[in-house]
C-alpha cells in the first residue's frame, strides 16, 4: 500500500506541477515576449487606408494624426489591466546642423501619467524597446528638469554626423528648431537607427504639431487567437450577440483592437501579427507540452498502480479466496479492493499535491524567475485525474480477483 | 428426506474424472466421515458439497433443492446462509483478531455481532484468546476460532476439509471433543480426512477411491471420541 500511495503521489505531484505551470504559463510567457516589443500598432484612419491601398511603410509622414489628450484613455478599456505598455510616435523631418535631413521621431522614454481613473502609469520606449543597446550614454530621463532638450540617437546617424553623447545637437523642423543634449546613442538593428529619438513635446515644437501623434504601439497580454477571435477580426458585425459577447470579454488581440478603437477617435488598430502569432503559438507549444508530459505521467502512474495492486491481490488470494467461500460475492470484495485502493489514492493523492506545488514553484522560480499560481481548478483537475488512473490501474487486478476461484487457493495441501 | 444427496455426481477434468457417478445420502444431524487416499476425489467432494465447485454431471439436493445448476452469484447465497466451511490450514485473516475473524463470517452474511461472536468463542473455549491475532494463537487455538466461524451464522451444514491435519494428538483430540459436541447439538457434519482415528469417531465413514465410493462402514459403538486419546 505504501508503494502504491508513493507511486500515486508521484504521478499527482507531476500532474499538479505540469497543470499549475500550464495554466500560468500563458501569463508568463506573455510577459517574457513583452520584451520583444509591442503587438499592437495604432494609426489613423486615413493613414490605413493609404497604407493599405498603397503598401507603404509606417515610417513615412503622414498628414493624419490622432490626438494626444485621448492617449490616456487607452487605459481605461476593458481589458485596462492587460495593457502592459504603450508610447505614441510623432516623426517629422529635420535638418541637422550638416544640412543633412533626418526623421526625428517624438516619442515617450519614462513618461509618467495620472490616468482618469486615478491610476498612475509610466510609460514608454525605454520598456516598450528594451532590447534596443544604448552604445553611448544612457537612455533620456523624461523626469528632469531639462527633459525637453535631450534626444537619444540611432547609430547610423551617431556615426554619420559624428555625434556622441554628451553633444549639443541643433536641429531645425519645419515650423521650428530645438538644440537637444545627446543623452545616449542607441543600436536598434533596424531603421531606427537612422532616426532621432526626442520627448513628444519637442517634436510636436519642431513640426507645429501640437496635441498630435501619427501612431501609438501598445504592448498587451493576449489570449492566442481561435476561430471565432479570427471571424471577428475580419468583421466583428458578423458575430451573433452571444458571440460577440465572448469574443469582446476575451483578451484576444482583436478585441483589444477594437476596444482601442472605441476610445481612439478615427483610429485603426491592428495586431502586430508576427508577434501575436509568435505568442500564440508559443503559448500553444508550451502548453501541448505540459500536457503531454502530465499524460505520460499519468500512464505511469497507471501502469505502476496495476503492477502493484496486481502483486497485492495475488499476496491476498487466499484472503480473497476465503471471503468468496464464506459468502462474499464478487461486488463486496471488488468494493473492498476499491476502496481501500480509493483510499490509499487519496492519501497519495493529497501528498502528491502539495508536493506538486512546490515543484511547480521550482519550475517558476528556475524557469520564469517568478513563483508560479496556483489555479484552484488545478485541484479538481488533479482529484479526478488521480481516481481514473487509479480505476484504470486498478482493471487487471480485479479482473484477477472476479476470475479467482476459492477452490484453487484454499486448499493448499 | 435427506439434508444433503448426491445423484450419479461426476466431476470431469480434461480426460481425469475427479468423481464418477457418486450417490451419498446425509441425514440432518449425522455426522459423516469421507476417507481415502489423495487422488480419491475427498476434495473434489468436499468443493462440490461446500457449493465452491460445480458438478459436470448429477444432482445434489441440499435442502431438497437442486444446487448443481445454480449460478455462481446463487451458490454464493448458499455458501453463506446453508454451508459452514472449516479448512486444513485454518484461513484467519492475519490482521484481525479471532473474534473479528468470527465476525467477518457475519459481516457477509448479515450484521456483525461482537457479543454473538464472543458467545460462539466461548463454546470453542476461546473466550480469554478473542483479543488476540491469529500470530499469537497456536494451531489448535486457530482451527477452533475456524470452527467458531463456520458456526456463527448457524449453517445446516458443517464441512471440515481435514480439520486435524496439521495438529498435534492433543489439538485432535480438543476439535474432535468440539465436533461431538456440535453433533449433540444437532448439527449436521461433513469431516474429510484421511485419519483413520478421525473418521472412526463418526457415526458414518464413506471411503473413496479412483472418484467412486469404494465403500461405507457403520460405526456401531459411536461415541464421538477418539480411542486412543484419554479425554481430561
């Protein structure tokens, strides 16, 4: 009996360590692809429209803008608390003291805000572009006092015009001209590096663009797409009332989408599909893994159980074979077995639990480097997992025991 | 009519008959001896009889009913309300006392009554040993919690499949005293052996041989005690 609790509190604390993980995995690794920047761009209608017909590239200068004062209320959606990070993009060109035109785009670094809600946020490239490696400097602080006058510039341009951090740039937009402190040079891989990264507000100055943005990435925790999350996002008009329902207190990013675009006047938001799609499948992955992991574990478990109530029905025939003779009929005994089989599972069953827990909280810390929740529909999940391996294990045994014949054991002579 | 009759019973075992056409008639309340050397068919009987085994041929009447052609699920019933089983190598359950042993014989059969198995202890003259596991009980002491056993749910029948065999003379002679006792009683029993001594305190001794039964002997002077042990 002591064989069979350890064997099912094995197969249970694996179980409970692979359910617990895959039910906070999607968090998790949500969080890590964080860092891999943002799945969801906003732009104005008409710049989609353009964009669309024409296939142009976000980085060209548009004359449609969407506007500053509403970039608060992307944190007050539905799905406020999965919006991890966002910062708006104003880009316009600027001639450099060289003569050399470059886009200087006005973004947020460590922007702080106080939302209508009363909630406080800071947000930004600084963490909504982590991997970008700041060669030179260190990234602008949007917190001191001269934080209007500092820009952050890409390599290409650092090396083109010589700049480096610490240097007084003077740059000249179309409605005005600002000289920024270069607090650090940045390697971005990408085109970035060919642009100027200043406060919003500078922008805005040099392009007489006030109270504008010509985009918005948003960073948030999404549910991986299904088929109804992919209806939607090709028309959310064709769901039924109950589909709609689902789908709009679902965090797919479709539906984050368009709760965006309730509060972003004349705004397209669309789902950086790579990394939405990289998200979902991850997730998927992972998730198929614990799965098969928690399966295999279980068959185990099973297999274990059914050699050694096997052994322990084989170790009690005579027993068994006694109870049969003095009138027990098959379903007294088949029930005694089972119960104390049930019981044993249950002991097993709870230490295998808890001791789950903790390698789940192993796996977390080692994997995540945070401590892994616990779901309370892991218990549920675990209880009926464990009594079915324990009947399955538990068919031989009593197909054994049903077959043994009180003759064949009782007379031993 | 008769408690117990066997009509032309033959078990057959591949090529091998175990029984061949066996006619036994035992009334209610006698005490029967079945004798004869191993292959005879004793145990063969003794399963038939004890409704563990079927017949492949034949009838028996227990009661006046017809058990060869039950169902295992209704042998079961008769096993339990009609049948007292005593066996060779006792068959206590090693993790309950000798009383609770008596008990489980109640537990299937209807509701488990301490004080009555105490009682059935204490005709065996185990009364003092209830508490006790069947490890801390001698060989005597375990055949006759069996006895005790077989007795709890008042069996029209008792069926002993060697009782004595792995005894010592002085057991012998306590389950042999225990069985005359029973029979003054009025209760019908059935003591396979391959003791002599044992089979002549019976009132009736059937002998078998090569599954047919080779022969039958009255015991005229029955006393129910066996002759060569001095009773105290």
């Amino acid at each position: 009996m002591m064989m069979i609790a350890f064997t099912i509190a094995l197969g249970a604390s694996l179980a409970t360590a692979m359910l617990s993980v895959m039910m906070d995995v999607g968090d998790k690794i949500n969080q890590e692809l964080k860092a891999y920047g943002a799945n969801i761009t906003v732009v104005p209608k008409d710049t989609s429209v353009v964009s669309e017909l024409y296939d142009i590239g976000d980085e060209n200068i548009t004359d449609s803008y969407l506007k500053e004062d509403e970039l608060g209320k992307i944190k007050t959606i539905f799905w406020t608390f999965n919006i991890v990070d966002y910062a708006p993009f104003l880009r316009t060109r600027a001639a450099l003291e060289s003569g050399d035109e470059v886009t200087v785009c006005g973004t947020w670094f460590n922007h702080h805000m106080d939302l209508p809600t009363g909630e406080e946020l800071d947000a930004g490239v600084m963490s909504l572009r982590s991997w970008w490696d700041i060669t030179e400097g260190d990234w602008p602080d949007e917190q001191a006092a001269d934080s209007l006058e500092i820009a952050l510039v890409g390599s290409q341009v650092a090396e083109k015009e010589g700049i480096s951090a610490g240097d007084t740039l003077h740059v000249t937009g179309p409605a005005g001209e600002a000289s920024l402190t270069v607090a650090g040079v940045f390697d971005a891989g990408g085109d970035e590096d060919d642009q100027i990264y200043v406060p919003l507000d500078t922008a805005q100055a040099l392009g007489d663009l006030e109270g504008k943005v010509d985009s918005i990435e948003v960073s948030a925790l999404t549910t991986p797409d299904n088929e109804l999350a992919e209806k939607a996002a090709r028309d959310p008009g064709s769901l039924s009332v109950s589909q709609y329902e689902t789908w709009y207190c679902t965090a797919y990013a479709s539906s984050i989408c368009y709760q965006i675009e309730e509060v972003i006047t004349d705004s397209v938001a669309s789902p950086v599909r790579q990394v939405a799609d990289s998200e979902g499948q991850i997730l998927e992955k992972t998730q198929l893994l614990m799965i098969l992991i928690t399966f295999l574990s279980m068959i185990g478990a099973a297999l274990g159980i059914c050699n050694l109530v096997t052994a322990s029905v084989m170790e009690r025939s005579q027993e068994i074979g006694l109870m049969k003779a003095i009138g027990a009929h098959n379903g007294a005994i088949t029930g005694l077995v089972l119960s104390e089989i049930l019981c044993t599972a249950v002991i097993g069953g709870i230490g295998g639990f808890f001791a789950g827990i903790g390698f789940a909280q192993i796996i977390g810390r080692t994997v995540f480097g945070s401590a892994v929740a616990l779901r309370p529909m892991v218990i549920p999940l675990v209880a009926v997992l464990v009594v079915i391996v324990t009947l399955i294990g538990c068919v031989p045994a009593i197909r054994m025991l049903l077959n043994l014949r009180p003759t064949e054991v009782l007379h031993g002579r | 009519m008769s408690l117990l009759e066997l009509r032309n019973v033959s078990k057959i075992y591949g090529s091998l008959r175990a029984l061949d056409h066996v006619n036994i008639k035992v009334e209610k309340g006698e005490w029967l001896a079945i004798m004869g050397p191993s292959g005879s068919g004793k145990s063969t009987m003794m399963n038939i009889i004890g409704a563990l085994d079927k017949a492949t041929e034949g009838e028996i009447l227990l009661d006046g009913v017809d058990i060869a052609k039950k169902s295992a699920s209704a042998l079961t019933d008769i096993r339990r309300d009609k049948i007292g089983l005593i066996f060779q190598q006792f068959h206590l359950v090693s993790y309950l006392t000798a009383v609770e042993n008596v008990m489980l014989a109640q537990y299937y059969h209807s509701v488990p009554d301490e004080k009555e198995a105490l009682e059935a202890l204490d005709r065996v003259g185990l009364a003092d040993r209830a508490r006790h596991y069947p490890s801390q009980l001698s060989g005597g002491e375990q055949q006759r919690v069996c006895v005790a056993r077989a007795l709890i749910n008042y069996p029209e029948i008792i069926l002993a499949d060697e009782p004595t065999g792995n005894l010592d003379e002085a057991n012998e002679e306590i389950v042999v005293e225990l069985f005359r006792r029973l029979h003054e009683d009025g209760t019908t029993l059935v003591v396979v052996t391959h003791n002599p001594e044992v089979a002549e305190v019976a009132q009736r001794t059937i002998v078998l041989r090569n599954g047919r039964v080779d022969h039958e002997t009255i015991n005229p002077g029955f006393t129910g005690k066996i002759k060569h042990i001095t009773l105290q």
